[in-house]
C-alpha cells in the first residue's frame, strides 16, 4: 500500500496566503454536497413563481485528509485545522470576498454570491443544516444563485458542492497516511488516529 505525507495547510494574509473564493464543483475535495433550496415561495402581497437558487453547504471540514497531486509537490494528502478555518473565514469577511465565487476553479463566473458564512461550534450551540453531517469547527457557507444557467446545472447533479480556492502555506506533520482516493472521511480520520496512538505508546 502507497503511503503519502500529511501537510497542513494554513494561511498568512501579510504574505498573500488566504482564501480568496469559493468555487462550485461537481466534485468538491472535502466530499460534502450543498443543500440547494428551490421551493416556491410566497411573499406578502407578492405572488411569484420563481426559485430561491439558494445554496447552503460546507466550504471547509477541519481535519479532513484531502487528496492532492501537483507538479511541483507530487502526491500528497492536505488538511487544515479548526484554527486556521476559523482564520480563513474571518480573512475572507475582512477583505470583502463574498462576490468571488467561479465555476471549477475556472475563470468562469458563477454569477453568485455569499450571504451566509459561520463557523460550527457545539459549544455554542451553532450547528451545521439539517441533513449536512460535518465535524466541529467547518465552515458553513450559503450562496445566492443569480445565474439560470448555473441553478440548472445544479438541478442536474452537474454542480454539487463548494470549494474554496487560495493560496497556502504548506507544513510536513511527519505524518503518512495510505492511499485510498475514494475512501470516505471517516476511514482516513481512524486511519490518522491510529497511527498517532502508536507513535504515542
């Protein structure tokens, strides 16, 4: 079985390295469909016919082992930390990035925007939506969908989930982790747990 490194991503807006848009993907990294809201809807002396194209979804999962394969690294898996999601939300508020949204990771405009962004905390009693099953700490995002084209593509599975799309620093965890592209998230996070209980014991 191959095994890959563990790098930690994280984030330094004074050296350029933040998030600076959410894509809309077929296939998101972090494995997690949005919840596309598209009843009709009835407003008080208004009477309309048309879709909310409303989105609400996870656009980053602390902890997640994400498969990646580049030129100038190789093979590798990435996770990010409740710290630094929390970090990259708050740096994406500051800088004011809530139109940046694209198709792919493309040039391509998703003619959308974000009007919803929290951070879960148990703690405080701030949970993910209903029927969207992700850890403490992930990054809740909803987005408006201006574009017809896009909503439908939504409607048809070709679109479904979100990414988030920056620049990163990257640091080795000393960790490998076999590779399984398709293993489902909580494999990788029982597999990471073992292998940090053995260099314990």
């Amino acid at each position: 079985m191959k095994k890959l490194p563990l790098i930690e991503l994280t984030i330094n807006p004074e050296d350029n390295s933040f998030v600076s848009a959410i894509a809309l993907c077929e296939s998101p990294a972090i494995e997690s469909d949005f919840i596309a809201f598209s009843k009709t809807q009835k407003l008080e002396n208004f009477s309309t016919n048309n879709e909310l194209k409303e989105l609400l979804g996870a656009a980053m999962i602390p902890d997640l082992p994400i498969y990646r394969n580049s030129e100038q690294s190789g093979e590798y898996y990435a996770t990010f930390s409740k710290y630094t999601i929390r970090q990259i939300a708050q740096v994406f508020a500051q800088k004011g990035f809530f139109n940046n949204t694209n198709i792919e990771h493309t040039i391509i405009p998703a003619n959308s925007y974000i009007y919803q962004s929290y951070i879960t905390d148990e703690a405080k009693g701030i949970q993910a939506p209903k029927g969207i099953t992700v850890p403490d700490g992930s990054w809740i995002v909803g987005v408006k969908v201006l574009s017809d084209k896009v909503w439908q593509d939504i409607k048809e599975g070709i679109i479904k989930g979100f990414s988030a799309e920056g620049i990163f620093n990257m640091i080795d965890t000393n960790t490998t982790i076999n590779l399984t592209k398709n293993s489902h998230f909580d494999t990788l996070i029982e597999e990471l747990e073992a292998q940090v209980n053995n260099l314990i014991q």
